[in-house]
C-alpha cells in the first residue's frame, strides 16, 4: 500500500518529511505497530471485575429504523449486532463510546433517548440515574480552563483498545474493556487530558439484539505517552469537537474467514472500512503471524496495492521483530509478550462518491513490551491518519494509509504509569476488539 507524505487537511501545518517506508508503515499501518518499528511505545489500561449471569429475553423498546446494512443507529445508539462474542465486544463498546460522547454528557434529553435505547428491560431506571450520575461528574472535565462548558467546543471522545470475554452463552455476556478517553475543550488554554478506564459492560440477548444491563468503570492501566510525542494546544482540537467529527461504530459482524464482512456501499461503509483497517493494523498478529497478516491483507487491501504492500508489511513485521527480540510465538525469550493495539477516537470524512473515498481518523496507539524491562513499557502515542478506499469486489478497500501530524493531550493528572508486566492482561488475539 503506497505510503506517502501529504499536507493535513484539517491542519494549516504542513506534514513531516517522508521517513523509510518501513518506519512509514509502522505507524501509519500498524498504528502501535509502527510506534513499536520507530522504537516508539504505546499503552493503556484494564481492570478485573467479576462476572454476572445474563438476564432474560424481553420484548424490545422501539423498531428502529435502518439506515443501511448491519449495525444501525437509533437516537444515536447502534444497535442490530450479531448473536456472536465479537457481536457482544461491538456493543460493549459502542455503549461506552456513546456515554462518553459530548452529547451524552451535556444534553439530558439526549441522554435518556440513549439510554431507553441502550438498556434491557427492567435496567432502564437504574441506567438513567447512573448514567446522570456519570454526567454530572464528568462533565467539569469538558470545561477545560473556562467557567462554563461550551457545547459546541467540547472535546469527549472514546477509544476502546482492547475487549475481554469474561463471560458468554446464548443469554447474555460480560466484557471488560480496556478505554482512552480525551476530554476537554477548544476554548480557553487547557489541553484537553487523556485518561484510561477499565470498563465491565454486562449484556442480556432480548429481542434479536444486544442490550445494556449493567456498567461499570475503574481506572485502567496509564500509559505513559511516548516522550517524542508534545500536548498540541486548545485550538488544535477543533476538528474534532461534535459537530466536525463522528465517533466509531463497531460492528463485529465477521465473513467466513473472522475479517470484516463487506460494508454498505456509502460513505457510512467506507468510514468503517476505514477503521477496521486501522485497527487490524495494530493487531499484533499483524507483525507476528504471517498468515493472519496475508489474509488481512487480502481482504482490506485494493488489488492495485496488494503486492506492494505485502512486501512493505512483511519487512516492517521483520523489522520490529528483530528491534524487539519477538519470536513467532509473540514472545521474547524470557516469556515477555509484544502489545499492540490501535483504536479510533473519532473520524471524518475528507472526501466521498461512489467509487472512491477518503477518511481522516484520530488514533491512539498502543506499543512495547509486557514484562520485567520497564525501558520497553508499552506507551501510547496519539496520531492523525489518512486511509483512502476505493469500491471494489462488493467491498470498500484500502489504497493508502497514511500518517498525519499528531494530536497529543495531555497526560493524566496525577496517576503514575502501569509497570510493564501488568500490560500482558491487555494482549494476545482473545483481547483484540471487534471491528466496524
């Protein structure tokens, strides 16, 4: 896939020079991956809570309409998943992405239309009132340095890095997420912070669908931001406050082969082709299994760009194997395991028709080394990123993912970094998202 330098559209700043196409695909492919190529970490947070059984089916709240294939949305709520464990991790996450997002915090209509939504029978007024409780403490966050929050400039955006199985049958499921948040706003002189959570989503199967019957949430594991990497400033933001960007909407629907399944032809579709690429990118079977990332490949990448970016790829998972001492198994030889993870904070589109589109997303990435050496800690790393797609074979697939400047909060306030070890709870392909 043809990597190239190109000026950031939503920024007047002009993009770094072009670095060695391996480091190039390090980051902008592999997200953490490239971090980890460039000798660049990232990282983030989990915690443990214990597991529920599932509810009963109940009769849904309302029809909802759709708006195209698979997942759709209804008062800003996905909804429709697949009766599947990545099915489960989709709605886990979506569900926190949406309490996270501004309108949830700020808009108590909005914010009880989402919940009526999102909530099983006999959940709802328990959920509203956690869920206002939630707004009310947050909601100082998206002030920034001013007195009152504006709306309109508010930065809350959720990125879910990894997705754990606690719990599965044909009734219900418990997933712990491991998140970064950013929150703050564009206005005043305080960058926005990042911060990480460990959230337990309990889910009940009702009426062919999904539904939220209980949530829970601790701080995760912090991971410090990669020290190559400054807090832009208030203003920098803007190109993702509500109205400029949209939040990622996971689907976990899967073809035969566990990629993801064909996407809408529109510009919804290609928004999440773009962000399961990046995601699968920053897999770390991406550098470790060279089957995984040849099938991958052949089911996001264009024709056109297939054979290259194989080559690239290949080179670039060699490269950060070698730099990091990672055999096969995804393990260094004193049982240390390599962590990657990639996930989108927000997207927007740049341009659309029906044969061709680009996306800019917000990324964090997460890269490094879970185990006793601390100087190879996993570490995030927040960047903007480019994947043009064109329409092809039923499908939208990728022609070029390319890195942009970096969007940087800043770290949280007062919480010491994880040690390195305590990230391998974070990694492996069991704990890998569902995709859009």
């Amino acid at each position: 896939m043809p990597i190239r330098s190109r000026r950031n559209v939503s920024s007047s700043k002009a993009s770094g020079a072009r670095r060695s196409s391996a480091k190039l695909w390090g980051i902008a492919a592999g997200g953490a991956a490239v971090v980890t190529a460039a000798g660049v970490v990232v990282s983030m947070t989990t915690g443990t809570p214990p597991a529920t059984a599932p509810s009963e089916s109940a009769p849904a709240h309302s029809a909802p309409q759709a708006s195209g294939e698979g997942v759709r949305e209804l008062h800003g709520v996905p909804v429709g998943y697949p009766h599947t464990r990545s099915g489960a991790k989709a709605a886990a996450a979506n569900y926190t992405t949406v309490s996270g997002s501004s309108q949830f915090l700020t808009d108590k209509d909005a914010r009880h239309r989402a919940v009526a939504v999102m909530a099983a029978k006999g959940s709802a007024d328990a959920a509203v009132k956690k869920a206002d409780h939630a707004a009310e403490d947050a909601v100082a966050s998206l002030r920034g340095d001013t007195s009152k929050v504006s709306v309109k400039k508010t930065v809350a955006r959720t990125g879910v890095l990894s997705a754990h199985v606690l719990g599965f049958d044909a009734h219900g499921a418990m997933v712990r997420l491991w998140t970064t948040t950013v929150r703050g706003s564009t206005a005043g002189h305080a960058t926005p912070k990042t911060g990480f959570q460990s959230v337990t989503v309990t889910l009940t199967w009702e009426s062919d669908d999904w539904k939220l019957k209980d949530s829970s949430a601790s701080t995760g594991l912090v991971a410090p931001i990669d020290v190559r990497q400054a807090s832009n400033v208030p203003g920098d933001f803007s190109d993702y406050v509500p109205a400029a960007a949209e939040d990622p909407v996971l689907s976990g629907a899967e073809d035969r082969s566990g990629f993801p399944a064909p996407y809408g032809h529109n510009e919804r579709g290609a928004r999440a082709a773009a962000v399961s690429a990046t995601m699968l990118y920053g897999d770390p079977r991406f550098f470790t299994d060279e089957d995984w990332r040849h099938r991958m490949l052949s089911a996001t990448a264009a024709s056109s760009v297939l054979h290259s970016v194989t080559s690239d790829t290949d080179s670039t998972a060699r490269l950060v194997m070698e730099n990091r001492g990672v055999g096969a198994d995804g393990t260094t030889v004193d049982g240390s395991e390599l962590i990657t993870r990639t996930a989108a904070l927000a997207t927007r589109s740049i341009s659309y028709s029906d044969q061709a589109a680009s996306v800019e997303l917000w990324t964090a990435s997460v890269g490094g080394v879970a185990g006793k050496d601390e100087t190879q800690r996993p570490q995030v790393a927040f960047l903007r990123m480019t994947v043009d797609l064109v329409w092809e074979d039923g499908t939208w697939k990728t022609t070029a993912v390319t890195p942009s400047e970096p969007l940087v909060p800043s770290p949280p306030a007062m919480e010491e970094a994880a040690p390195a070890d305590s990230f391998a709870d974070v990694g492996g392909a069991s704990n890998a998202p569902a995709t859009a």
